[in-house]
C-alpha cells in the first residue's frame, strides 16, 4: 500500500448498509468514503454535503454524524474506476441481484490499478449476506480480467458476516432528510481474518476471525432463520402485524421461535466442532430476540420475510439449514414448521402491495407445496421423499385449521 492513498476507501453500493454500517465504521475510522452508486440524486446530495447521518433507534436516540464523504456514479465508468484504482480498501454491499452489475467495473478498476503498480494489493470486504461470497467474487472476477491477471496474490475477497439490522425507510422519512439512515445500536462487522492481503485497518468495530465459514453460518441458520421465522409465523397468526417485535409479543410465538433457533444452533454445533459452544450460541439467540423486540427500530415484518425466492432458497436460512440437518442426521423439525409457513406469507409494503417475485412464488406455490419443495428449496424427490410428504401433511394442516390452533398443539 502506498503513501497518499491510505486514506481512501470505495463502497460499491450506498444503499442502507452502505452508509449506516460500512461507511460508518470507515469514516469514523479514519477514511475518506467514495461511495458508488446507481442513484444519481443521492451521489448528488452526497457531494452536496459531503456528510450525512445514522440515527440509532432505540429508546435513547442517538445521532451518528458521518462526514468525509462523497459520490461518484456507477455509470461514469471512467471515473469510478479510477477511484478504484487508488483505493486503499474497498466494500461492496450491492446485494445479489446487482453483483454482476458491478463486477465488469470492479474489474477494470483492478486493471487500472495493477496497469499502475504491478504489487498494489486490494482487499475488497464483501458486504453481502451469501455464504461462500468470496468464491462467488472470485469466479466471476476471473470471467472478466485478463487470463494473466495475478487475483489470488493482488486481491483480497474479504468475507463478512452482516448482523446490523436495518429497517426500510418510510417515504416522510426521506422527505425529512434523503441521506439520513435509521439503523440499530449492534455495530459489530464480523469478516474474514485469513482473506486480507494488506493488513487488517485498526478500526473499532471490526472483529476477525479465523474459521470465517463457521461465522457466515451462524448469521445465516441463526440469526436470518429466526427472523424469517418469526415473520411468518407471525404473519400466519396475525396477518394486521406490521413490525417484526408485534408477533414475539405472543409467548406461543416467542418460544416455537426461540426452540427453532436452538435446533438450527445444535446444527451449527455439530457441523463447525469446537467453533461454538451451546452457551455461547444460547446467550446469542437469546440477544438476537431482544434486538428483534427493539420497537423504536420500526422494522416490519414485510422486509423481514418478503423475497421467498431467495429466501427459501436451497442454501438460504431455513431450507439450507435443513439440507445440513439431513447431512449431519440431526432433527430439523421446527425449522421445516417455518419453511412451510413461509410458503403462505403474503405481507405488503406501505403502499399495501406485495413483491412482485413473491406474487410470481405464489403462482408457483398454487401448484403445489412440492414444486416449492423441488424448486426452489432444493430437496430431491427421491432422497427427500420423507422430508416432502411431512411437509405436505403440514401444508395440508395449515389450510384445514387455524394456524393458532396449528402452533399450540406443535
């Protein structure tokens, strides 16, 4: 790394944990932030003011203040790839849908950058909630560069595990202020000690760790899983919800939730020896539903669940949770109750409309819970049968009697 260029960081992507989590934590670590984004009117109101604000929402407000910032657009190619070129870290936190979208700049940035300084090495904090992101990075980088391209010893993929929640911003929200962004107290950035090629930035909030794998799956299988759960459970009990700490209030809710997130925890045990402890893992979820009841936080129950696609994915929170049970010949019976619940959330927005890839799940639900099973969950119809025919018992149990019923007797 060199002299004039240490204190530059690039974050692909501005959006609400670009700036409420990695921005911040760089800014206030010490870097000029260059945030590179699709949105023209907020890269011009990040030049306009240079700063903006995190408001912590909890029962004491707290007002981050974020300065030494700026904006370039993602279409000015030119330009955004010399910033890459001159970075000293960068962070993408694009989110999956938009990976592809960048790689082909992130890429010419590299180019740039090694064009410049044949031994610049770059790590590169992948922000995004997907297990293996950097193998994931690291394929698609390679379709792009030049086949001489030396990206294993030049560029650092660095994993991460992001457990800031943040909510979706209402419209008077935005109207009050465009750039502010509301997020919770946790400010912890769990990443990959092993992936950096320079050293790691001494930066208050940044915690390392060794077996990066184990960490991404505990976000995953304990922390999404059982926020996923808690959202359709709750929808099914009470379609009127709308935040995520309404349906935890139900003490039927609170505890199938709690023992949901406690069998996928004895998952992660086994998969990852001596990683974890049960202790450990018990005070954690026992933490995360305390900060899933932050009510000043406002997060709804729609942005929680919505995204069945992904979200009920073959590798995702609770059907890759379930995929591991079968691996390790564990119970996964609770966490297949949530899936199957999922299977029937239709939450909407503010403006009372659903996503439109979960009006196309439902069409594809109206099929059959097994096309959902097959499809989009990933379990075989013949090494899965068991595993589909109980599912399709409690589908049939959720249409015939009420769900309330249905979550006190299971």
């Amino acid at each position: 790394m060199k002299l004039g260029k240490q204190n530059k960081a690039v974050v692909l992507g501005a959006g609400k944990i670009g700036r409420s989590f990695i921005g911040q934590l760089l800014s206030r670590g010490g870097y000029e932030v260059v945030f590179v984004d699709a949105d023209l009117k907020l890269i011009e109101e990040l030049n306009r003011r240079n700063n903006y604000n995190v408001i912590i929402k909890a029962e004491k407000e707290e007002i981050l203040h974020i300065e030494n910032v700026r904006g370039v657009s993602v279409f000015d190619v030119e330009k955004a790839s010399d910033e890459i070129a001159g970075a000293s870290i960068m962070a993408v936190c694009v989110g999956l849908n938009n990976i592809p979208k960048v790689v082909p700049l992130l890429s010419k940035g590299l180019l740039k950058r090694y064009q410049q300084d044949k031994n610049n090495a770059l790590d590169i904090i992948l922000a995004e909630n997907l297990r293996d992101a950097a193998d994931f990075f690291r394929e698609r980088l390679i379709d792009n560069l030049p086949a001489d391209y030396p990206l294993n010893d030049l560029v650092g993929l660095v994993e991460t595990s992001i457990g800031k929640m943040v909510p979706i911003m209402r419209q008077e929200d935005l109207e009050e202020d465009f750039l502010q962004v509301f997020a919770e107290k946790y400010n912890q950035l769990i990443l990959d000690k092993k992936a950096f090629k320079n050293a790691i930035p001494a930066i208050e909030g940044l915690a390392p760790k060794e077996n990066m794998k184990a960490w991404v799956d505990r976000k995953l299988f304990i922390h999404n899983l059982g926020h996923a759960a808690t959202a359709y459970l709750g929808y099914l009990y009470d379609p009127s919800f709308t935040c995520i700490y309404e349906p935890l209030a139900v003490p039927e809710i609170y505890k199938q939730v709690r023992e949901t997130m406690l069998q996928s925890a004895q998952i992660l045990m086994k998969k990852y020896p001596g990683e974890f402890t049960l202790q450990a893992l018990t005070e954690h979820v026992d933490d995360l539903l305390s900060r899933f009841q932050n009510k000043y936080l406002g997060d709804t129950i729609f942005r929680v669940g919505c995204d069945l696609f992904r979200k009920l994915s073959a590798q995702d929170r609770l059907a890759g949770a379930i995929h591991l049970a079968l691996e390790l010949n564990l119970p996964y019976d609770k966490i297949m109750f949530a899936l199957v619940c999922g299977c029937h959330f239709r939450a909407t927005d503010q403006k009372g409309e659903l996503l439109p890839r979960d009006i196309e799940f439902s069409h594809l639900y109206e099929k059959g819970i097994q096309s959902i099973l097959t499809q989009v969950c990933g379990f075989n119809e013949l090494n899965s049968q068991d595993l589909i025919l109980e599912a399709g018992k409690l589908d049939r149990n959720l249409k015939q009697e009420t769900f309330r019923s249905q979550l006190a007797t299971y």
